[in-house]
C-alpha cells in the first residue's frame, strides 16, 4: 500500500525551498548508489556538503515528521536526513530497491519506509512509478504533496521529457518492521479515529481504542 499526503509544504515553504535549491551544486546521483541502484540510476543530487542541508532540512522534516497522516502510517523511529533530486530532461531512474541498511556505521538504521516530497511541478513525465501487488501505479503528485510507501517496493522514476523535476527523498526505519502489519494498523488506526470523533463515548470505541493500542504495543520494536 502507498499514501499520498496532500499539502505537506505550503506555497511560501516550496518559493523559499526552491530559490535555495536554484543555485545550489548538484552532483551526479551515482556517487550515493548502491552496485546495482547505479546501473539505472541517472539523476543529480544536492552535494552531500552544501551548507544549504540545514536551511532545508529545518524547513523540510517539521513539516513531514509532525503530520499525523505520516506518523499513522509510518510508525517512524529513525528517520535519516533527506536527499534531493534533481531530474532534467532525459534523466530517469530505472527500477529498483532502495539498499535495506543506510546510514553511517555508529548511525546505522533499516530502511522500513520510503518517502518522496515533491518539491515542484513544471515537468512533463518522470512519474514515479511503484510495483505493488495490484500492479504498477503511477505517481506525479502537485507540489508539496508526498507519497509514502513501503521500501520493498520495486520502483522507478519514469524519463523526464521536457521540464525540471525537483524532489525531497526520505527514509526511516519504522517501529513496525512488517508492512503487512504497518497496514492493518493504518487501517485500524483510521477507523478509530472516525470512532473517537463521532461516539467518543461509547463502549466500542473504547474497545477498538484498546484493541489499537495493544496491538501497536504487541508489534512495535524500538
Ligand atoms: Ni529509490
């Protein structure tokens, strides 16, 4: 299952995020991909040293990591600071996995989830395609918005064919590891809180609540 979040940025985040990124050194995006993830990789990425990280970071996670469609589906415990993208005409990313462990050796963490922030939308194509058990769905959201789906997905970045592509790409370990489970419990977690707005009172939510909990309880590692 993949989630899209509308609305993560605002207007006045994205103007500021993306005059940043104007004149920022990008460089090519093989330099931070795994053997095989560089075969089909071709994009460029913000250099791992430009001082700008901070500046988009602060703007950037607040505004993901504290949104609770994120938080109800995600679960995350570590959450690895963001990469971004840059995609011009021609450039793609073909299918692959995202590598399982990231992170620095004293910072290792698993990749449970996978986040992609879309930072614009002036590009024709470079949709982002994700293989799911019901078949490859295809992706190009409106600036600011976000899809979040699990890293076990094969997934590529169709061709951009005119256009510049601008993303945000995030991963976090979750606290439930299993995507099946992270899944019934977004499921549950939405119908509870369809429960608690409209018969907080009542003994079912009470039971569903307890159920929810217990179960977030039973799966979580930390
Ligand atoms: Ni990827």
């Amino acid at each position: 299952m993949l989630l899209a979040i509308k609305n993560v940025l605002n207007e006045n985040q994205l103007k500021v995020i993306r005059t940043l990124l104007k004149n920022a050194e990008f460089v090519d995006g093989k330099l931070s991909a795994g053997k095989e993830a560089k075969q089909v990789k071709n994009n460029q990425e913000l250099a791992q040293q430009s001082p700008l990280h901070d500046q988009l970071n602060q703007m950037l996670m607040p505004a993901l990591l504290n949104h609770p469609e994120y938080q109800a589906f995600a679960f995350p415990l570590k959450v690895a600071t963001p990469f971004y993208a840059r995609y011009t005409q021609g450039m793609t990313y073909g299918f692959h996995v995202d590598d399982p462990i990231m992170g620095p050796m004293n910072g290792r963490y698993r990749t449970d989830i996978s986040t992609t922030v879309f930072l614009n939308d002036e590009y024709e194509g470079g949709e982002l395609a994700i293989k799911t058990s019901y078949g490859v769905q295809r992706l190009s959201l409106n600036a600011g918005d976000a899809v979040v789906y699990p890293s076990t997905s094969l997934h590529q970045v169709d061709p951009i064919s005119s256009g510049e592509r601008l993303v945000a790409v995030i991963w976090a370990q979750s606290m439930i590891k299993d995507p099946q489970k992270r899944e019934l419990l977004y499921e549950l977690g939405q119908a509870r809180n369809i429960l608690i707005d409209e018969r907080a009172q009542s003994d079912e939510t009470a039971h569903v609540s307890n159920v929810y909990a217990n179960l977030v309880r039973r799966w979580s590692e930390l």
